[in-house]
C-alpha cells in the first residue's frame, strides 16, 4: 500500500462523510486495484449519490474492469448532475467509439470539445473518430492556444488504432494529423478490426482522458431551461437534481398508479430502487386520504415520517400523483420541507410541460 | 374517574395552543388507552385513524429501507395529526392548523417516557 493510499484512507476513517474517498478511490484504480477502488466508490456514493465525481470516478473503474456499458450509464448520471462536465462526454465517446458507434463517438467527442476546448487529447480523440468516418478534420474549430503548449507539438502522434468491425471485416480511411494552429497532414492507414474476445488496446488519448477527467464542480441552475427541460424529457431521473445538489437527499415523483414519473434513488449498491421504495410509501398517501375523508379537517397537504436513518416527507402531486423526498435524518426538518416545497414547484412545471 | 399514568402528559399536551386532544393508543387495533379531548372531537376515529396511519408509514419506511419510523405527522387544510410510537403503544395529537407543530413535537417526544414505563 503506497503512502498516499494509507494517508487517504486514514483520512476516510476519521472522517467517513467527507469527499476524500474520490482521490483514494482514483488512487486505488491507477493502482490497478480495481476491487477496493470499486468498494470505496460505492461507499462514498452510500453518502453522497449525486455528487458527479463519484460516479465519474465509478465509470473509469468501470472502464477499467470492462464493464462499458455500466462506464456509460455512469457517465450519463454525472451529465444529470453536471451537464458542462467534458469528462462525462468524453469518456461516453470513448466507450462509443469501443462499441463501434463512430457517428455518436464523433458527437460526445465535439460536445466534450464544446465544453473543454483547451483539452487536447479530446481534438487528438475527435480527430482520430473524424478521420474513421472519413470526414474533414477542418470541420473542428482549432483549440485556443495555451502558453504551456508554446514550444512543442500540440498533440502527440497518432497511433495505428484498431476499430471494432462495422459493415465490412476491413476499413480504409484517411489518416490526418491535427498540428496545432490548424494544419492539418494527411496520410493513408488501414485500421483492422478488433480481434473477437480479446480486449482493445487502449490508445493514448483515452488513458489520457480517463486519468486526467477532473470536471470543474457543476453550478447550482436556479430554475429548468429550455434546454434542460429537453434534456429532462429525455430522462427525467434528473428532474430535481440541480435542487438535490451534493446533499443526501433525494426525490421522486410518483404517479397516481404508484409508478415512478420522475427522479431517481439510488440504494448503497448503486442501483436505483425508487419503484421500490415510491412502491411503498405511496400506501401511506392512500391512508392519509382515508382519514382525512372520516376527520373533516379537508385535503391532506404534507405527511412528515421520521425514521432512524431519515426524514421522509410526501405531499399529494400533480394529477393525483404523489411526490416524495427524503433526506438524512440529520437534516433539520424545515429544510426537508424547504425542499419538498422546491420539488413540489418542480414536479408541477414538469408535469404541465409533458402533458 | 381514576387517574392513569398517561393523564399528566395528556392533559399537558392538550394544553398547548391549538391543540384539540391527545390520546393514548394501542397500535395493532386503534383503540384508545386514554386520552383528554375537548368536546366534539371524534376521538375514536381519530384513534383508528392516527393507529392505521402509523403502521402503515412504519411498515413501508422499513420495507423501503429507511428504518423504524419515530414520528408522524400528517398535515391539512384544516387541521394536523402526529403520532408518535413507543413498543405497541402511540402517543396522538390531534391540532388546529395554528397550533405550533414544533412545540407540540417536543412535548410528544418528551411524553414517550411515560409510554416506555
């Protein structure tokens, strides 16, 4: 164990809730101990599951192990966190471009170029999937200079890379090499399918992109979007994840059949377990409902359980639907209701935006 | 009518602003132990009610992993209901919506002294 691991873990121990499991998790996977690196991270994400680092540091160890698709779902989760995070799309590209998926490779690549402009291993990354394609490399805007890269080459050079196999066993493209201010040499490559069974070879650029993914931290966004509310359509685990931020807590929206509309919880082991647990607790609205019916004391508005480990608060959703938030029990109980009210003016604006 | 152990926590209960009655409460069947209610309040249904609630919000917070439910309160227009459960007994307030649901809060969590004796 090297000293910098038994340092962080020293650290974990005396402060278990803290961020440092993410630089000992990251640390244990450079190590190659993809195990322990694994179990660190899903503990920390125990404490903290939506902090977008921790599941950015799940899908390198999960690139790591070759779990690519589990790499990509992670991926996706820390966009619902952090939408600007280059990393995130960078990596998505990277396992896109495993799958074969070139054309989808090619826009996570661009988008993660958007984001991060200065990073180049990303135009290194695009480029080498826009020569693939066979397409311009001009099409990219030139990366802004930076005066650490004066003196020496922009970009490495690029390697013979193998491609999984697309519509015939063997692909010709047009090679070019993107050096720096624009300049742009092109040269001839056969690119041979990706022997079956075995594991790619990892190109420089990804092992450049999976050590060096640090996301700038995300901005708390006050209200949705427009683009966000597209994006939310398209998966609406993330509808109240600008309101969760990295606090343990967490909200769903259920509709009035029980079913999960909208929001995510994410158990210990990383699953999402929210039918289960919207499942559950959408019993105890049904029971509010019939005892407000024999008391007369009018609509029922907000039910508060306490347990041991949580705050859970529900109030009635729109159109018969039921949201629900819960939050450590450490946190005090009129910031879980501060919260359940924010979530509340937000399933509503989602729910009117769908219908 | 003799005094039970739960008499001085009632009647303190009851005594806070906006508080029409508390009670007393088996768990399992909703019956009523003790209670002190100003007139007109229902206080068996509210007993039924407030029991079956309860169960129901503990069963499903540790069916969904989230431990043995302490407190619960329910929340309307017109009015709140809390309960709060010690072994197979619950401690039920029945309130206005003016009453300050903090204090009352307090004073239920102190009173489930008197429910574990």
């Amino acid at each position: 164990m090297s000293d910098e691991i038994r340092r962080l873990s020293d650290e974990l121990a005396r402060e278990p809730a803290s961020l440092v499991f993410l630089p000992l998790g990251e640390a244990l996977r450079r190590q190659g101990q993809t195990d322990f690196a694994l179990k660190v991270a899903l503990r920390g994400l125990e404490r903290h599951p939506h902090n977008a680092d921790a599941h950015d540091l799940l899908a390198r160890i999960a690139v790591d192990r070759g779990e690519l698709e589990r790499a990509f779902d992670e991926w996706d989760m820390v966009l619902r966190f952090a939408p600007r995070h280059a990393g995130a799309r960078k990596g998505m590209g990277f396992v896109l471009f495993r799958q074969g998926k070139l054309e989808e490779a090619e826009r996570y690549l661009a988008e993660a170029m958007e984001a991060d402009g200065g990073d180049q291993s990303t135009i290194a990354a695009l480029a080498h999937v826009r020569r693939a394609l066979g397409r311009p490399i001009s099409e990219m805007p030139p990366a802004p200079e930076r005066p650490s890269d004066a003196g020496r080459p922009a970009l490495p050079p690029l390697p013979e890379m193998p491609l999984q196999p697309r519509a015939s066993g063997e692909t010709r493209i047009s090679g070019a090499h993107h050096r720096g201010s624009g300049e742009v040499r092109s040269s001839g490559e056969i690119l041979r399918p990706a022997p079956s069974g075995g594991g790619l070879p990892e190109p420089p650029w990804l092992s450049q992109t999976l050590r060096n993914s640090a996301p700038p931290p995300a901005a708390p966004v006050p209200d949705v979007d427009p683009r966000e509310r597209e994006a939310l359509a398209r998966n609406p685990r993330a509808l109240f994840a600008d309101l969760i931020g990295d606090a343990d807590q967490t909200a769903l929206l259920l509709d009035a059949e029980g079913f999960v509309l909208a929001g995510a919880y994410v158990a210990g082991d990383g699953r999402d377990v929210a039918q289960e647990v919207g499942a559950e607790l959408s019993g105890v609205s049904d029971e509010a409902q019939r005892a407000m019916r024999h008391l007369d004391l009018g609509d029922w508005q907000q039910i508060v359980v306490e347990t041991e480990v949580a705050t859970i608060a529900l109030a009635p959703g729109p159109r018969a639907g039921l949201l629900l938030v819960a939050a450590d029990g450490a946190m005090p109980l009129g910031m879980v209701r501060r919260f359940l009210d924010r979530a509340a003016a937000r399933a509503r604006s989602f729910v009117e935006g769908i219908a | 009518m003799s005094a039970t152990p739960f008499s001085d926590v009632l009647a303190a209960l009851t005594r806070q602003r906006g508080v029409l009655g508390s009670m007393v409460v088996s768990e399992a069947d909703g019956i009523i132990v003790d209670s002190n209610l100003q007139i007109g309040v229902k206080g068996n249904v509210v007993a039924a009610l407030a029991a079956s609630l309860y169960r129901k919000a503990r069963l499903s917070a540790g069916a969904a992993g989230l431990g043995t439910a302490n407190f619960v309160q329910l929340e309307a227009e017109r009015g709140r209901v809390c309960a709060i459960g010690r072994g197979d007994l619950l401690l039920v307030t029945v309130a206005e919506s003016r009453a300050n649901v903090g204090l009352i809060r307090v004073e239920m969590l102190r009173a489930t002294q008197v429910l574990e004796q």
